[in-house]
C-alpha cells in the first residue's frame, strides 16, 4: 500500500513538474522581464501573450504598447489586441541586439513625455537588450543618470555584455547592415476614440 502511495505521489509529482515545464515555456505563468522603470509612466517586460497582456494594460493602467518586434503573427495580435482595448500601439522594430534608429527610441520618448499616452509599456522578446537600449536613453536622458548608473541596471535586466548600441553613446549611425535594415514603423493612435494609423518606411519618420 505504501509503495503504491508513494508511486502515485511520484507520478502526482512529476506531471506537475512537467505541467510547470509547458507552462513556463509557452510564457503562460510569468511575466517575462517585467519591470517597473518609473511607476505611472514607463513599463518594461519581454512578449507578454494576450492574456497577460490584457492583465497588465488593467492592472498598470497602460494606454500605450511599444513592441521593438519584427513585423509578424505575435505584432499583428498585439496590434489587435491595443485597438480592441483602445490603446495606442506602435510597432519600431530593430535587430535583436538593440541597435535601433534614434528616431525610434525617440517616439518611446515622446509618448513617455504625453501625459495622455502613458503609462507607456515597452517590450521586445525576452525585455532585455532592445527594451534594455530604450530604456537606458530614457534613464540617461529624463532621469539624469550616468552612463555608469545605465549600465548596472542594464546589468541587473541580463543585457549582453558587450557594446551597447542606441542613442545613449553616440547612436552610431554607420552601422554595419543598418542600410539594409529599414523595416516599416506602425503608429495607431487608439486613445479616447482618436482615429488614424500611420505607416511609414523607417527612413521617412523623423
């Protein structure tokens, strides 16, 4: 009879470990790299799905969503998702490293600074180097932090060690592939019933 128990709670075990494993997986259980940078205005985390999503926008009182994602099925939902909740969505993407356009982190700011679109929520795949880029100008430029302050936090949200692109060195805009690299930025402009998406071609939002 014990063994019997103890193999059923063996079994009990490990299908909840194995559940957990799924889970955790499909991005179900946690908030990927969600963080708070500056409470009421700006939002950090990795792709969050629909749900959770859903779940931040009411619980943080979001009413803007920035994904630094390429274009494809995971934006496209999201983007439905902001309309459906009537909230602004813009979609800048940039190469997985965050080596992104000024003028791209430049819109992060401006709806950072517009009291009627934050707080703002930024994310990229897993919140670290794209939302990590984003966020460190942020911290340089409207927080007064050193460059040594922006990388330790940068640190502490595993960014990759190594260079660290975007605006806060010096934006370097010779990049190697950036020429090839210009994707389409989607801006919707859900809030309060205002109408209207634009997109443009990288090169022409400046």
């Amino acid at each position: 009879m014990r063994r019997v128990l103890a193999l059923a709670a063996t079994v009990t075990i490990l299908g909840v470990a194995v559940w957990l494993t799924v889970e955790t997986r499909r991005n179900r259980l946690v908030w990927d790299h969600f963080d708070v940078v500056k409470r009421g205005v700006l939002y950090r985390s990795g792709q969050l799905n629909p749900e959770q999503l859903e779940d931040a926008v009411k619980q943080y009182g979001i009413k803007t969503v920035v994904s630094f994602q390429l274009p494809g099925p995971d934006v496209a939902s999201e983007r439905e998702l902001a309309r459906r909740l009537r909230i602004d969505f813009m979609n800048l993407p940039m190469p997985g490293d965050g080596s992104g356009q000024e003028f791209q982190f430049r819109e992060v700011l401006k709806a950072c600074d517009d009291p009627e679109r934050r707080p703002v929520l930024i994310h990229c795949a897993r919140g670290t180097c794209r939302t990590g880029a984003a966020t460190a100008l942020y911290r340089f430029e409207r927080d007064g932090w050193t460059i040594e302050d922006v990388t330790a936090e940068m640190e502490r949200q595993t960014y990759r060690d190594g260079w660290l692109p975007g605006y806060v060195y010096g934006m370097v805009r010779t990049r190697a592939g950036q020429e090839i690299f210009q994707p389409a930025v989607a801006l919707d402009r859900n809030l309060k019933g205002v109408a209207g998406t634009e997109k443009k071609e990288a090169t022409d939002v400046r």
